[in-house]
C-alpha cells in the first residue's frame, strides 16, 4: 500500500492586510452573524458574497429544531444568489462566526462539508475557483478556492 500526502497552502491574514473589497465582504459577513436564528448550537454564522456584477449578497444560519431543516450561512448566501443572480459568477465569500457569548471567534471556523460540496459545485459551475475569506479576530484565511480545504472533492472537473 503507497501513502498519498495531501497539501493545502492557505494564507494567513491580518484584516488590514487585505483590500478594501475584502474588508467590505468579511464586514457584511459580520453583519449577517446578527440575523442568525441559532437557539440550538448558539453558533452564529453570517456569510457574505461577491457577484461579478459587483452585486453582494449576504446569508445567515438558520437553525430549525428538525436539525435537518436548517441552513448554513454559506449555503443560504450561495442559493439566494443563484435565486435572484443565476448568470452572475460567484467571485468571493467571506464567513465570520459569533460565540454563544456575542463574541466574533478569534480563529477562523471553515464551512462543514456540506457547505464545501456546495462551494465546489459554484466552482464548476461558473468554471473558476471562489476566493474564500475565513474571518477570525486573530487573522484571516484566504484561500483560492475550496480544494484547499477539500482537495479529494465531489467534482467533474
């Protein structure tokens, strides 16, 4: 049996390092957090992001006590985009995350797997990869494209 190792290279960032546009996504993604309905985990997401168009479109967690029922930020922001922007490339996505305690996490949280098999089908979708901003009080991640943090992805391509 052959050992396979697998790489992801990511950046780390801190928020003044990055561009305007990039701040202005992750604040939009900070804002969203507070429209979360999260009475079960307290785990409040808030998701943010950038059409071609130049058009943002934000999402949030909604929790449902039929846990399946539920969305996640990043799935709520991607389908409402494809809802009202259908031919409008997804270019960016920016996530922050609150605590139980109101607080912004200090390190970035990534998308559960779902939501990375839903980024992935963005990606080939529109043919191009989604720059991910992964917002932590701390730093930032940013990444070009969901294969680093799913490099064995569910794909065509």
């Amino acid at each position: 049996m052959e050992e396979i190792t697998l790489k992801s290279t990511l950046q780390k960032a801190q928020f003044s390092e990055l561009t305007d546009a990039e701040r202005q996504l992750i604040d939009v993604a900070k804002e969203s957090t507070f429209n979360s309905y999260a009475p079960y985990s307290h785990f409040h997401v808030g998701a943010a992001l950038l059409l071609k168009n130049g058009t943002i479109v934000p999402g949030c967690n909604q929790e449902n006590a039929a846990f399946p029922s539920g969305l996640c930020a990043e799935r709520s922001a991607i389908f409402a985009a494809g809802a009202q922007y259908p031919d409008q490339p997804v270019m960016m996505l920016a996530i922050a995350v609150r605590n139980s305690k109101g607080e912004f996490l200090e390190e970035p949280a990534s998308p559960c797997g779902s939501c990375r098999q839903v980024i992935i089908e963005t990606e080939t979708r529109f043919k191009q990869p989604v720059r991910i901003l992964l917002y932590g009080t701390k730093y930032t991640y940013v990444m070009d494209g969901i294969k680093q943090l799913m490099p064995l992805s569910f794909t065509e391509l």
